[in-house]
C-alpha cells in the first residue's frame, strides 16, 4: 500500500507524470512463513514495514491491446537509504 502527496501531469492523450515528494510505502506481510523468512522486505519474524520517500510515477497506455498499461515507478527512500534510484 502507498500514500503519497503530490502532483499528476498529464502530456497529450496516453502518456501520463506524476511526482510525490511525500510518499509512504508500506508492505504487510500476513503470512508467518514469508515473515520468518523477511519476505518482502520486511524483517524478520516482523508483519509490517513502512518506508518514506518520493515517488516518480509515469504511465503510458498504449492500444496495444484492450485495456494493457505500461507502468514505470521510480521511488527514493529517504529514511531508509539514502540514494536515489539507479
């Protein structure tokens, strides 16, 4: 799950920007296997991790086929690790 605060930009008819520079992320983790083993990027033995960053968010639709969208997501955490996305 996210939240994020920003804005959305939309350029012509398919082709869509959005940046957050507020954005949360957070992963849950309901199964005990997965969460011994820090699936997900949770810890260990843990059911929840949250993350703050930014968010950059562009999105093509392209008619390729019925309703296919392509989705390209560059997120920055900044409390976590400190670098940006490769």
């Amino acid at each position: 799950m996210s939240l994020n605060l920003g804005i959305d930009h939309k350029i012509g008819k398919n082709l869509s920007i959005s940046f957050a520079p507020a954005a949360g992320k957070f992963t849950f983790v309901s199964d005990d296997e997965l969460s011994a083993a820090g699936a997900y990027g949770v810890d260990p033995g843990e059911k929840f991790r949250a993350e703050f960053g930014t968010n950059l968010l562009a999105t093509l639709s392209v008619p390729l086929m019925e309703k296919l969208h392509s989705h390209l997501l560059l997120t920055s955490l900044l409390l976590t690790q400190r670098r940006l996305v490769q």
